[in-house]
C-alpha cells in the first residue's frame, strides 16, 4: 500500500494547527508538546508539573510531539490488529506499518498515534483521553532511550543519594505500593512502571515520567496518599473486607509532586540493584535473600518488559527484543534480591531503605536473613 506516515502527520497538523505548547525537561532529553487545545494543556502542565521548562533547552536532544483535539476519526486504511500478549485476549489496538513509520490505532477510544523516529502526533479526542496522550508522550521518551542501547525493563524505582533500585514483580505483586511507601522515608521517585538500564560499565537506571496510578486500597494504607481520594471514597472503601478493597477495580492518579512535595521525582540515577517480589498473601514470614540473576531466569522474567507497538527503531528496519540473557547479564551488573514468603510492606521497606542507606553493602550482607 502506497501509505506515507510523513504526509499523514503533515496533513494533519495543517488541518488542525497548533496553538499552544510545553516544553519538559527529562534530563539529557526534552520534549516539545503542541496541542490546539488550551484545556489538554493545562492538564498536561499540571501532570508534567515536575519536568516543565518555559524555554527551549539548549544541549538537549529535542524530540516533538503535536496533540490534535478533533471528534472521531474514521480513516478507511487496512489496520492489523495486535493482541495484547500475556495471554490476554483482548485486541487494544491496531497498526498500520508504512515504509517511513507506523499508525497505531486505539479500538476503545478511536485515538490514531503516528510517529516514525523523526515526527509524532496524536490526533482524536485528546482530553477525553488524556491518559492516552500521556503515554504517547513517554513512549518517545523511552523510543529514544532504546535507540541509544537502553533494555527496557517492568519495574517501578526509586533512588536515594543517586543510588537507585528498581522494584519488580508479576502483575500485583505491589511493586509501585512499595515505591510509595520508600518515598514515605525519604527517597526519590524515579519511575512508576517501566524503567530503562543503560549499556554502561556502571549502569545508569532511567525513569519515564509517569506518575503512579494507585488502587483505593494503597490510598488508604498510606497517610502521603490519602488526599487523592474524595472523604466519600475514603469512606466507601474503608468499609470493605480487606479482600474486596484489594480487588476492587478503581486507580487514583498519585501526582508526586502534590502528594510529596516538589524536588522528589527525578528520572535517573546510578543502577544500584534490583529487587524482585516474589511474595504471597499467607501469614509466612517475609524473607529476602541475594540470588544470582544468570540463575534465576523465572525472576529475570519479571523485569523483561518487550517495547511493543510504540517504538521505531531508529533508521527504520526491523528491531528484536535481547534475549533473556542478554537482560540476565546486563541486570548482573549489580546486586539482585528475590523478596519472598508472605506479604508484609512494612518489612520490605526496611529492608529496601538500609540497602539503600548502605549502598547496597551492608544489605547485600544480609539479604539471606529473614526480615
């Protein structure tokens, strides 16, 4: 098909010109945001409130992104489906791939993302669908890391003194809940769900600028936390069984720097180690012991994260995943520790934050203690 993703976004931003920008600063890296919608704007200046910039950033690699707010789009292109992998069945999204980019279409909201290393746009119903937008924003962060050698990993993760440690998990294990409580002790947020691990002798651990979406349950176990829920809301869920509340399907977005105050989400720092959860909800005793990550595949696996639709490999061309090993010897590179038995927040906290005080030498003595 004779389809140009270079046209599309030309003829698209003459048809819906921009009239309002941002600029966010994400370190070695900005990104430039326009959008014809003042209303998207302010939502996302209040989002990104942490990383924006009034003027553009000398010595910085500058990538943007335009948002345009129109109704629906129904564009009459052969889109392939593309299933959500993990053995979900659900079908989210669609692609279009051309010689010089790709299409993504979201099915819910009918939002179109077109981006080929060079351009990128949003178009649809933006505001309706901001989390979308969002998104769209950070995977351009992360496309760019990537293309410079970044593994993409499933974690949250948090620094203190430059030293960070990312916290991984199979889906609910409360790797982000146990971010939030290491912020309750001081530390530094530096991401909510993906991270990215330099090449470097001496990795570097980057974040993207996603704030944590919590679940009520979080909310209230967490007094930094509780202003992000109506008193309604506190209330409603503060009447259920703790085996409801945990199940129940309601996110709040946790805006850092609202909840913690300003200065606590940075998006890098040293890579200091890794924590896997590999916890139940039984009345064990919670355990963390130091493992070697060449001999733990079943827990490299939780942190290999695949890029999926929204990255373009640079150039263009074909683009594969490392192989789990490659991620193995990457995530060697510093400590790796496999926190087990019953879940307990509290225990893994501090466990987390002495690692952390001690630089990781002291904790990585003691890791095969029981908590």
């Amino acid at each position: 098909m004779n389809f140009s993703c270079a046209e599309f976004i030309a003829s698209t931003r003459a048809k819906y010109p921009v009239t309002e920008e941002i600029i966010l600063d994400f370190g070695d890296i900005a990104v430039r945001v326009e959008m014809n919608s003042p209303e998207l704007c302010a939502y996302l200046y209040d989002y990104f409130s942490e990383f924006v910039e009034n003027t553009a950033l000398a010595g910085k690699q500058l990538v943007t992104v335009s948002a345009h707010e129109t109704g629906a789009l129904e564009l009459d292109l052969p889109f392939i489906s593309h299933p959500a992998g993990n053995g979900k069945n659900k079908i989210k999204e669609s692609f279009l791939n051309a010689m010089d980019g790709r299409l993504v279409r979201k099915n819910l909201t009918g939002l179109i993302m077109a981006f080929n290393g060079q351009e990128n746009l949003v178009v649809g119903r933006c505001l309706d669908n901001s989390n979308q937008v969002v998104n769209f924003i950070n995977n351009r962060l992360i496309e760019q890391r990537l293309n410079h050698g970044c593994y993409l990993g499933h974690a949250a993760a948090v620094s203190l003194s430059d030293y960070g440690l990312a916290l991984a998990g199979f889906s609910g294990m409360g790797k982000s809940t146990l971010a939030l409580h290491l912020m309750n002790e001081g530390c530094t947020f530096i991401s909510n769900d993906r991270v990215m691990l330099s090449p470097d002798p001496e990795p570097v651990l980057y974040g993207v600028a996603k704030q944590p979406r919590i679940n009520p349950g979080t909310a209230l176990a967490n007094a930094m936390l509780h202003s992000v829920m109506s008193v309604r809301d506190r209330r409603h869920f503060s009447s259920l069984p703790q085996d409801i509340l945990w199940a129940a399907e309601h996110k709040y977005d946790a805006l850092i720097g609202k909840c913690y105050g300003a200065g606590r989400f940075k998006l890098q720092s040293h890579f200091g180690g890794l924590v896997v959860l590999n916890w139940r909800r039984t009345p064990e005793p919670t355990e963390a012991r130091l493992v070697n990550a060449k001999e733990r595949p079943d827990l490299v696996k939780a942190f290999v994260k695949e890029t999926g639709l929204f990255f373009w490999a640079a150039a263009g061309g074909a683009h594969r995943d490392p192989p789990a090993d490659a991620y193995a010897a990457r995530l060697s590179k510093a400590p790796m520790i496999e926190i087990s038995g019953g879940v307990n927040f509290s225990q893994a906290t501090a466990f987390c934050l002495d690692f952390l005080q001690n630089h990781g030498d002291a904790g990585s003595k003691r890791v095969s203690c029981e908590l």
